[in-house]
C-alpha cells in the first residue's frame, strides 16, 4: 500500500460514513502519521507504507469514523493565523469567530490600551487572538467551566500572552473583580446560543463530541440579555460590545442591546452570508 492507495481507501470509507469532508480528513490523518505537511503528500504519492505507519494511521481513522473532529484527533486547531490546543473540553474555534475578531481590531486601534473581557472564553481563542494582535490591550477571560480554562491558560502559555491575558472562572459576571466596574474598554463574547431542541439537528462531529455546556442554552438569547444588562455596569464610556450570534439571532440580540441602552447597533455578516456578529456601544 502506497500513499495514494491509503488516500483512495480511507476518502471511500469515510464518504460511506457520511463525512462531507472525506478526502481532506484522510489527508490531514495521514500527514499527522507520516509527519510531513499535508502538501508534501502529493510529492508522495508512491511512497510505500509500513506495518507501523499503518497501524498507527488506522487508529486515527477509526476514531474519525466514528465523527471525531479532526481537530481534537490532531489537538490543534488554527485560530486567525495560530495554533491551538484542543481537546473535548473546549470547542473547536470556528472561522465565524474570525468576523468577530475582525470588526473588534476594526474598532481598537493598534494603540488600543485597557482592559478588554471575553465571556466564555473555552479555547482562549478569542482573548488571545486580541492580545496578539493588540499589544496594548490586557484581556480578562472568564468561563464557567474550570476544564475549558485550563485549556485556555495553556495555549496563553505557548504563544507566549500569559503575562497579559488573566483567566477567572466566573459563572457570566458573578466573580470579574469588582475594579472592573466601569472600566472595561469592551466585552466581546462567542456564548453558547444553540436551543437544545434543535440538538437532533446538529452534525455527528459536533453533537456527540463538543461540550454541551459550550453549545446549548435553555433560552437561546439569555447569554445576550445577561451581558445586555451587565454592559452598563462594566464598560467605560462610549466602550465597545461584541457578539457572536447564531443563525437569526442578531435581529432580537440588536434590540436587546437597545433595550439596555446600548448605541449604535452593527450586525455584520459571516463568509456564507449569515448575519454572525452585533455589535453595538456604550453612549460616550
Ligand atoms: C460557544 S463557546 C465559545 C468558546 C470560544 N470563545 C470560541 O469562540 O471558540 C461558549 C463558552 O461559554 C462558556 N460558558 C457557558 N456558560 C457560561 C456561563 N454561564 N458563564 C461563563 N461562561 C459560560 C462555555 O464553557 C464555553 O467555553
């Protein structure tokens, strides 16, 4: 069995257990085995493989068959430009998120200095994606779950940001030290927003491998409505809120920002066209 034997094999199987992304996940498997970039596979087309390399790749696609995330069989998932770690104890950062990421550095200029929180941290995708790209900026990254912020404090650890991302474990604003008050320069947050009604609904990948606690909310809104009411106890002045929304959610989340007296409503769209972040202010 050469390399482009194993790929044809392995992309069948997987088409046959419905997994949409069957040739690249076979390819990403492979290239994690072999150690070599996944481009590198195609110069390699006939390299043989050994019992070992089999052996070991096998186990990888077994666990992918059974609608395992790539990224938690890897360990890694790449967020704006960088790595990380992830297990089923965060979920998997999603390109959506990127927007997000996008329109908050919009807003904070490369100078940007305070303090800014991100509710419901997981990966620390978020808070640490703001201070790489914004030097100045200290991040507090709060979450509920304990086994997500040691996820989270870890990848602060390897790309180096620890010194200016903080990490709390806070049921929403419950435990963010009370100095905070007024203070914060924005709050963004990717909280959880899917009903559960709708798990049925979901992918394999995500519904039987993703924390639940990561995904699901009773009221699908209540998340926006409890930092909507908090914002005006938190942020400074003419201070920036941030959201991740699901699919037709920003309408009912921009008029809950209004209803709290938040300004300047924005709703911006993901790369398949679905309205995925609001935004709005503090009046100034
Ligand atoms: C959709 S995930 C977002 C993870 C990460 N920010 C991202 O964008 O990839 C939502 C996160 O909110 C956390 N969470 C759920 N309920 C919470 C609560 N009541 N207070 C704080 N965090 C909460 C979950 O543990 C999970 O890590």
């Amino acid at each position: 069995m050469n390399v482009a034997e194993l790929l044809k094999t392995t992309t069948a199987w997987f088409r046959d257990r419905g997994i949409e992304t069957a040739r690249l996940d076979a390819e990403l498997l492979l290239s994690e085995t072999l150690q070599l970039e996944r481009m590198q596979l195609y110069t390699s087309f006939d390299r043989p493989i050994d019992p070992a390399e089999l052996d070991a790749y096998r186990a990888l696609v077994r666990r992918r068959g059974k609608h395992e995330p790539v990224a938690y069989i890897l360990g890694e998932r790449e967020f704006y430009g960088r790595p990380f770690a992830v297990d089923p104890r965060v979920l998997i950062p999603r390109p959506d998120t990127e927007v997000l990421i996008d329109e908050v550095l919009a807003r904070l200029d490369a100078e940007a200095e305070g303090v800014v929180l991100d509710y419901g941290t997981g990966s620390g995708a978020i808070a640490i994606t703001l201070a790489a790209e914004r030097p100045a900026l200290k991040l507090l990254a709060v979450d509920v779950s304990p086994e997500a912020l040691i996820v989270a404090r870890a990848n602060a650890e390897s790309l180096e940001l620890a010194d200016r991302v903080g990490f709390v474990r806070s049921d929403g604003f419950a435990r963010v030290p009370e100095r905070f008050a007024g203070q914060l320069l924005a709050i963004v947050a990717n909280p959880p927003y899917v009903d559960p009604a709708d798990k049925p609904t979901l992918m394999a990948d995500v519904r039987d491998h993703e924390p639940g606690l990561a995904l699901f909310s009773e009221d699908p809104l209540a998340h926006y409505r409890r930092i909507a009411e908090a914002s005006a106890t938190w942020l400074a002045d003419g201070a920036l809120l941030a959201v991740e929304v699901g699919q037709g959610q920003a309408e009912d989340v921009a008029a809950l920002f209004e209803a709290a007296g938040l300004v300047e409503p924005a709703v911006r769209k993901d790369l398949a066209g679905i309205e995925r972040v609001v935004l709005a202010s503090r009046p100034a």
